[in-house]
C-alpha cells in the first residue's frame, strides 16, 4: 500500500468513527416514549388491534420518534377509567369508547354510539363535515382531552339473552350489560341496565348477576364464548348503529406537537378509523355462521313492537341528555341537526340499495 493511498483510508476511518458516536445520541435524545391506556382485553379482535395498530402507524410515520406502549384494561387502569388516567397524568393517550365517561359530561355519549343515532358513514360525515369534530374539542378542552375517531365496529348486534324476549314486557326487571344511552333508555322500559367491563361480562352472565347482554357483534361476541351460556341472540341492537372508538390524548401533550406531527397523529388516526369498521364489516359474516351452524345460537330479530317501544324512550332519552350540560345541549342540537340532513339520503342510497339487491338470487 503506497503512502497516500493509507492516508486516504486512515482519513475516512477517523471521519465515520468521529461521526458514529453522534449521530446514534442525536437520535434517541429525540425520541418521546408514552403510554396508551385502554378499556379492551389485551390483543382483543378489533378493539385491542385497533389500539395496537394505532401505536404501530405512528412509529412507524414518525421514523420512530413515537414510541407508544399499549396497555389493555387494568393493566394501568381500570378499563372504565381512561380518561381519568389521561387526566391525571398517567397516560398521554387513551383508545375507548367515549359514552363510558357520560358520568363527565352527557355530550361524551354522543362520541360514541346513540340509540337510533348515525351508522359509521353518517358519524364520520358529523364529524368531517358537520361540525362534530370543533365540538368534540370543545367539550375535551374542559377536561384536558384531545378527541380523535380512531375505529368504529359497524352496526351492533341487539345482544344476547337467556330467555327470549317476545314483548316489551319481558324487558321489565331484566338485568342486562349495556353503556351509554342506550342503557339509559333500557332503564326507561323498565329493565335495570349495568355498565360493565369487557372482561366483566362473562363472569357476570355465568353466574347470573346479568339476565342479558350486549358486546358487539359475532366476530367479537363469539371470541368470547357468549353462546356457551345463551343461544338466544337478536339483533339489530337499536343502541349502537355505528360504535364509534375514540383516541383520547391528552391536551397538554397535544399543544406541545409541532402541526407536522398534529397531522401525523391525525392522519393515523383516520387510517384505523377506515382500516377498523372493514375488519369488522370482513369478519362478522364468517363469526355469525359459526355461532349458528356451529354452536347451535338461534337467531331472532327484534319485533317491531319492541323496536317501536326502543324507539319511543330513545327520543325522551336523548332529549334529557342535551339538557344536562350548555356543552351537552350544543352537541345533541348539532346531533339532531345533522341526523335530519342525512337519515333521508341514507334510506335512498345504503337502504334502498341493499332491500333491492335481496331481489336477485346470486
């Protein structure tokens, strides 16, 4: 080797090894690791994944400078207490259904499922283009919480019970696992509705604590084995038409992002909404098969004199709700505002649609 050939090399071997120590510290010093808390069973079908999803696009948009740890259901927290956790400064971030913190304020129901409300395309539409989200922000800002949609599992089953329910009068002093308003509304018929835990319900309809409940649909409820305590199973459930999943962050965490990275978690959050209710809409076909052909479930729709009854509770229900709270009042008038821009466009499009496709034998 001549004289300034091993100059040469000698030379670059000093610049990278200069360089190497710098750039790993420069990139790690950058990096923000924080915590999800969640209300989901740990990897659970489509509530647990979405979190986990979440978590995983945010790394990965961000060339990891987001290090997200998901935490399921009392892993941290109770899973019923998210967004205290994100208030108090346990978590920066939370995935959950917002109609559990009703307890806050009434306007978080609407963020979530509304008995006789919007399916998962109208609550989009509210929120993108009907002024929903400003709201949504409105409301979070009062308890330090920053809103995102971030998953929706479709139209939900009715739920399942252990004895068939013929009449609005069977629901009087039925015990039955439901949220929101829509156990609000149960309570006005006359049944006593009980908010529970994923986790919860089983224990709790195996030992009788519960005479019914709901969850979800088939892809969900037949992952936890309902059917192995009732075959009795109805549908449709008149109190989560479109089950919205909600990414709570915390404000403070919020108003320090740069907008690039707003955007980012924004963008991430949009890609599960969509990615989340298609992996509902794939697997729930396959699931109700197997809980009937299978397992043997029975499968009843609600009449139209229970749907009615439903129905008519649902419109007092509702209505007390937006007078509970000035934040409340704004979002239900918004709610109902929306419903009556885009209920008529949906019964000619998806509606008559799919009533007409059942015409032809494929």
């Amino acid at each position: 080797m001549d004289r300034r050939s091993f100059i040469k090399k000698a030379g670059l071997g000093v610049t990278a090894a200069a360089a190497a120590p710098l750039a790993a510290p420069a990139i790690a010093a950058d990096v923000k690791h924080l915590k999800m808390v969640t209300s989901w069973p740990k990897n659970f079908p489509g509530l647990g994944t979405a979190a986990n999803r979440f978590a995983q696009r945010v790394e990965k948009a961000s060339d990891g400078r987001f290090k997200i740890r998901v935490y399921a259901g009392k892993e941290l927290v109770h899973p019923l207490k998210c967004l205290d956790a994100v208030q108090e400064g346990t978590a920066e971030l939370y995935h959950s259904a917002d109609y559990y913190y009703k307890g806050k304020d009434m306007g978080f129901a609407f963020y979530s499922a509304v008995p006789f409300g919007f399916t998962a395309s109208e609550m989009n539409a509210w929120l993108y283009h009907g002024g929903g989200q400003k709201l949504w922000d409105e409301l979070g800002a009062g308890f330090g919480v920053k809103g995102l949609p971030c998953g929706n599992s479709g139209v939900q089953m009715g739920g399942w019970f252990r004895k068939p329910v013929n009449t609005i009068e069977d629901f009087k002093g039925l015990k039955m696992r439901m949220p929101g308003l829509g156990g609000d509304v149960l309570n006005a018929i006359g049944a006593t509705a009980l908010t529970l835990a994923g986790a919860e319900i089983m224990p709790a309809l195996q030992a009788g604590t519960i005479d019914a409940t709901e969850w979800v649909g088939p892809w969900n409820d037949l992952a936890f084995g309902f059917y192995k305590v009732t075959k009795h199973y109805y549908y449709p459930g008149f109190h989560e038409p479109g089950t919205m999943l909600s990414l709570g962050v915390s404000k403070k965490f919020w108003d320090g992002l740069s907008d690039s990275d707003k955007a980012l978690f924004e963008y991430c959050a949009q890609a599960e909404n969509s990615y989340d209710l298609a992996e509902f809409n794939a697997n729930n076909g396959a699931a109700l098969n197997t809980l009937i052909e299978k397992h043997g479930v029975q499968l009843h729709e609600f009449s139209d004199e229970i749907f009615k009854a439903f129905g008519e509770a649902s419109k007092d229900v509702l209505a007390k709700a937006g007078e509970s709270s000035p934040m409340a009042k704004k979002i239900y008038k918004s709610f109902m505002d929306f419903k009556k821009r885009v209920q008529g466009w949906t019964e000619i499009s998806d509606v008559a649609y799919a009533n007409k496709r059942k015409l032809v034998k494929w």
